[in-house]
C-alpha cells in the first residue's frame, strides 16, 4: 500500500478537506492565485492546521503529472482501499443497496465520470474487480470532482462470486450492454 498519494483540481481537493481532512499532509497553491474560489480552500487548510506553500506552475505540474490541477495540489494519505467484506458490512446496514458494478474499466477517466455520475444518482457504492480495473488515482480523484471521496469503491477478488453473493441477499442485478436485445424500460420490475 502506498504510503501518500497527490488530489489536485479545487473539487477534488475541496471533498477531502470536508470529507477526510486527517488525511491530508500538506497543500500547494500555485503562487499569486488568490481568487474567490481557491479562498474557502485555504480557509478550510487552516482550520484544519494543513501546512499550505506557494508554487510555481512548473512545480504542480510536475507533482500533478499534468496541468490539470487548476492551481492546487495535496499530498494526503492514501483512502482505506475497500474490499468484499467491507461491501457485505455496506449491505448489512443499507436496507435498499443500490450499487453500480463495472467491469473491465482502465482508464482513469472513465472510472472518474463513472463516480461522478454514481454520486449523482445517489449510489451507494462501485464495485469493481482489483485486478484488470483502475483503482482510485489521482486523476480519478479530479475528473470525478470529488465524488471519489463520498461513493466508496470495492475492489473484490472475484466479480462474479461477489455478484452471486449479491443475488443470494435479494440484490437485483440488471446488466447493461449495446448489443443487448431486451429493453431495460420495458421490463417488469416488480416483485
């Protein structure tokens, strides 16, 4: 396990400061940027006694491994990787779990939108496969604009058995797929 991990983008950086604060080491601001929406940011860093240092671009640029940090950078401790049993401990206290499961997601970005749009569908959790599937990074962390710190992400050993397992405590699972030939809206969901 990694011992620290960078959030950069103002809401990425902004959810971990409401959401987890302990986690956060320190803060870099690019220098000279003090503008109304970075200033709730160094707010909140202070209130929590976050050390916050000035930076060149170049400087984030290369801690962020893009230009995309749009003025602001953390190094925090890396979130608690969640695993099967964590999900099953989700299910016992969730009366009616609804989870998104994706398989076979690499790119970053694509599980980023894929948190985001989870959070705004009110999803309880994201599974997904440890291996052959991106875990939480940095860049997901910003393209998912802070939903990464709210939705929590399984990864589990085996989709399928964790899949069957969902079955067997009366979770629904409705695949979805291009190529499929019955149509979703049409179904009866009752029951």
């Amino acid at each position: 396990m990694k011992k620290q991990d960078f959030t950069f983008g103002i809401h990425a950086v902004e959810a971990l400061l409401k959401n987890s604060p302990e986690r956060v080491i320190e803060m870099w601001v690019l220098q000279g940027r003090d503008d109304q929406r970075l200033m709730p940011l160094l707010q909140m860093a202070a209130e929590y006694g976050v050390s916050v240092q000035q930076a060149s671009r170049k400087a984030l640029d290369d801690k962020a491994g893009s230009s995309q940090h749009q003025g602001v950078l953390v190094r925090a401790k890396p979130a608690k990787q969640l695993n099967d049993n964590d999900l099953l401990a989700l299910l016992d206290k969730t009366e009616t779990p609804f989870l998104l499961i994706l398989d076979g997601v690499t790119d970053p970005h694509n599980l980023g939108a894929c948190l985001r749009n989870a959070d705004a569908a009110g999803v309880h959790g994201v599974i997904v496969p440890r291996d052959n599937s991106v875990g939480l990074t940095p860049t997901v962390s910003k393209v998912a604009c802070g939903a990464a710190e709210v939705v929590p992400l399984f990864q589990v050993t085996n989709l399928a058995r964790t899949m069957k397992a969902l079955q067997d405590k009366g979770v629904w699972i409705v695949g979805a797929a291009g190529e499929a030939e019955h149509d979703l809206y049409k179904a009866d969901l009752k029951g």
